[in-house]
C-alpha cells in the first residue's frame, strides 16, 4: 500500500504542474524528443488522433 500512496501523491503533482509547465514551455523539437525517447522506451501511450 505504500506504493499506492506514493503514486497518489506523485500523479496530481505530474497532472498539475509538470505536465502544463511542459505544454506552456517546451517547443515543438523539445516535445519531438520527448516523443522519441517514449518510443525508444517502449511506452504503452498511443499517440493521439490529429
């Protein structure tokens, strides 16, 4: 349970700081690296539907 409670303080931070800091800062070659390196990682995520 000790990890639950780490990801229920860890996801709303992620959810409300890093990830719109990241949309608000981070130019467009910035997020096409983030994107590589999830690729190269092997993340489940799909890419969303332009």
């Amino acid at each position: 349970m000790a990890a639950m409670a780490l990801l229920r303080d860890h996801i709303p931070k992620e959810q409300d700081g890093v990830f719109p800091a990241a949309l608000a800062n981070l130019s467009t070659e910035e997020w096409e690296a983030v994107e590589a390196t999830r690729i190269k990682a092997g993340s489940p995520l799909s890419r969303p539907v332009a």
